[in-house]
C-alpha cells in the first residue's frame, strides 16, 4: 500500500482481487477495439464504470426522479434521501466527521475554483503566500494563480528530487509567517508520487498555513483518512473514482465553510432574499446553488460502495503487484526512459521513447487496441521540470492485469520499428 494509506477496520478480512470478476463487472472492457482487445490504461484521465454504477443511475431516473430538497410530494422526498444518502456514503468513504463538511461539486477543478475564490477573496492579501508543489496539475495550479493575482499575493513552488518525490527540507523553507495555505496533490498524475499530506499539514499548520489537498488521483487507489490526514480542504473527482463524470466532492473542515461566502449564488444556497440583500444558508448547501448533480450523486455513492466491497487493501496489492510488473517489462523496451521513480507510487507510469514523438507512439498502440494518453498532461510547469514537451503514459485501475501490460509492451515494439526508433 503505497504511503499515506490507512486501513479502515472493515478492510481487516481481506480476500485478493479477484480479476476475472472484477473485469465481468465492467461492461466496456469487452469491447473489442480497432479489432483487438480493449487494453485499457488511462484510468489516470477516466476510469470505466462498473454496471453497478450505471445500474444505479438507470434505476434512479427511471423510479425515483424528481428535483431534491423543495417537494413536499413522495418523488422529491425520495430523490432527496437518495442525494443526501450519497453525501453520506462520502462522508464514510473519507472518513470526515460531519456530513455537512461534505459539498457535492462538478468534479476535483470546481473543487479548487470554489476555495480559491470564496477562501481566497477573504484570506488572501498584498505579500501573502500561496505554496504549491512543481507536479500540480493545471487545476490546482491555475485557480491559485489566479487568485493569489487577484490579491497581490505570490506563489512559492515545492521542488523535486531526482525520483519525482518533494523536497521536504525545502518544503519546509518555504513555510513562514507569510504562508497563507499550501495547495499539493496527494498523488501526482504524471509521476505517480504519493505526498506524505499528514506530515505536510503539520508543518503548514505549524505556521498558521491551512492545506488544501487535490486527491483526484488519491482516492482511486488508496483509502483517504481525512481525520487522520488532518488537512482542511480536499478535493475529488467521481469519475476518476469509477463514478459518473459531472460530479465530486469538496470536503471543508466545517468551522472554515461556516465562515465562507458563497462562490456561487441562486437557488437552494439562501437563507432569505430580499430586493435589498440575501443572507446564506450553512454548509453544505451554502455552496451548492442550483439543482445539483443527483443522478451523478447517486452513481458515485454506487462507486465508492463498490470499492468499498472489494476493499482497498485488495485494490492495492493488486495495483502495486501490476506497477512492478509495467515498471519491469517497460524496462526492457530499447531506449525507454521512466519519469517518476518515488518509494510508494500509485499505478501510474509516464515514460518516453527515444527519437519518437509520444503522439505518433501512442497512435500506433492504438492500433493494437492500448489506450494510454499521450500529452503534457495538464502540468506543463512539470513537464518544462523533465525537459520533455510531453510524455506517454499508463495508468493501471483495479480491472487491469498483466495481459494490458503484454499487450503494451509488443504494441510498443511495433512502434518503434514503424517509426524508425
Ligand atoms: C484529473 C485531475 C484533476 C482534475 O479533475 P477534473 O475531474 O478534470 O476536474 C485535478 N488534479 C489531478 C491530480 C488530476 O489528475
């Protein structure tokens, strides 16, 4: 289990992954692609969907839909507990204390937008400091650009070492009286590396900093402890989670979203309007104006009830045994070189070839019916960091196993053969 990961008492009796049921359950995976089996390895971008999801969702429109929290008749009270139900199911799943902490959002970007603006309008002022790590995604990136912008406050940016891990002496440099939040992504979408967050929001809050973490790629493979972790905001995506797209979770700690403005206001978010003014409800409704993504809720409380059946301690083994296995084989691809080599990665390998482009690489490889992504990957500032324009990468889910990887590897050596490497 890579770092950072903590076992919930119900992951106590573990029983291995189960592969060939684990594939059954996700329909797509027997489509045949270009007239080969599909080899997917690109959950990093989007995981698949296992039918228990789409189940879900199919069942909800078709029984039980209406709009929540306004009815008084049976559909809206019913459409209501199954939307509400979901924020619990999320409160279980992260282990955070008050289903209030828990805001339902469009994904892991609304996520961040939603702090850095409400948070950052009111925090955030001339010579304040906002530090962020040099793997951010655009997402968490971004959003604090633009809000430390807006205020006349700065960013400082964690470097790396050579394995693609934080530099924590310099982390803890950057820390001072100045530091207002620290922005860092509990595992890196590119490198794989996980960041030690409990360790980190103790040094930030040493200095009075609060910490705001983007787990899109966390929540995947590893069980998320938010009382444990201790941090104040973290932030996710449902269908990086083999949930729905179009829905997330922003968790706040409750006595910071009690004292935020609203990001955005309308419907379902007010306590009263008047011509003159309005007041706001509390959390989590203060931050979610309009009707909200219910179907989405529901299918993602399907997904996190599904991972949380299988268990993680399963899930991870089963990744962490694969990662071994992609790390070897990649290895004996001729002038391959591996970016991200930190103790305790998740399942996700960026890599180049020598003397090809990795657009022209993972085109061919979709011939053979491998989807891995090609691109900078929405960190650009990292991708400048590797000296590379772009990099090619796998990612592993719970349904992948050593056939994708097989699958891959000869995909690969056709590439190189096609393109002259
Ligand atoms: C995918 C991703 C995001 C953005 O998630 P969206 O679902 O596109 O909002 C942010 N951070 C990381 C690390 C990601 O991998």
């Amino acid at each position: 289990m890579p770092a950072g990961g903590t076992l919930a008492p119900s992951d106590a009796v573990i029983t291995p992954l189960d592969e060939i049921r684990v594939r059954a359950d996700f329909p797509i995976l027997e489509r045949s692609i270009r007239g080969k089996r599909l080899a997917y390895l690109d959950s990093a971008a989007s995981a698949q969907k296992p039918m228990t999801v789409i189940e879900s969702m199919r069942e909800y429109y078709a029984e039980h839909h209406s709009n929540v929290h306004r009815g008084v008749h049976l559909l809206s009270e019913e459409a209501t507990t199954a939307f509400e139900g979901a924020r619990d199911t999320a409160r279980r799943f992260l282990n955070a204390s008050l289903a209030e902490e828990i805001i339902f959002t469009s994904g892991t970007t609304a996520g961040v937008n939603l702090v850095a603006q409400s948070w950052g309008r009111s925090n955030l002022g001339p010579g304040d400091e906002v530090v962020v790590t040099t793997f951010e995604h655009h997402s968490n990136l971004v959003p604090w650009q633009v809000a430390t912008q807006q205020a006349g406050a700065s960013l400082r940016v964690v470097p790396l070492d050579s394995h693609g891990a934080l530099d924590l002496g310099e982390y803890e440099r950057l820390l001072g009286p100045r530091t207002r939040l620290v922005a860092v992504s509990h595992a890196s979408n590119v490198l794989g590396t996980v960041a030690p967050i409990a360790e980190m929001t103790a040094m930030a809050h040493q200095v009075g900093a609060l910490v705001f973490v983007d787990g899109a790629q966390a929540a995947p493979h590893f069980p998320i402890d938010l009382q444990a972790l201790d941090c104040d905001f973290y932030a996710l995506s449902g269908h990086k989670l083999y949930g729905p797209t179009g829905i997330g979770v922003l968790y706040g700690r409750a006595e910071l979203l009690s004292q935020m403005t609203p990001w955005q206001t309308g419907g379902g978010m007010i306590q009263r309007v008047e011509f003159e003014g309005s007041t706001w409800a509390p959390p989590p409704a203060r931050f979610e104006a309009g009707t909200p993504p219910i179907a989405e809720a529901v299918g993602f409380a399907a997904a996190m009830d599904y991972l949380s059946r299988i268990g993680f301690q399963a899930i991870s083994d089963h990744e962490q045994t694969l990662l071994t296995y992609l790390t070897e084989q990649l290895e004996t691809v001729p002038g391959i070189t591996i970016f991200g080599t930190a103790p305790g990665k998740i399942g996700v390998v960026s890599f180049g070839l020598d003397g090809v482009h990795p657009h022209d690489v993972a085109t061919v490889v979709d011939t053979h019916g491998v989807a891995v992504r090609a691109g900078h990957h929405c960190a650009q500032p990292l991708m400048r960091h590797l000296g590379v324009s772009a990099t090619l990468r796998a990612s592993l889910g719970l349904y992948n196993t050593r056939a994708d990887v097989d699958q891959l590897v000869v995909a690969l050596g056709d590439a190189r053969r096609r393109l002259g490497a």
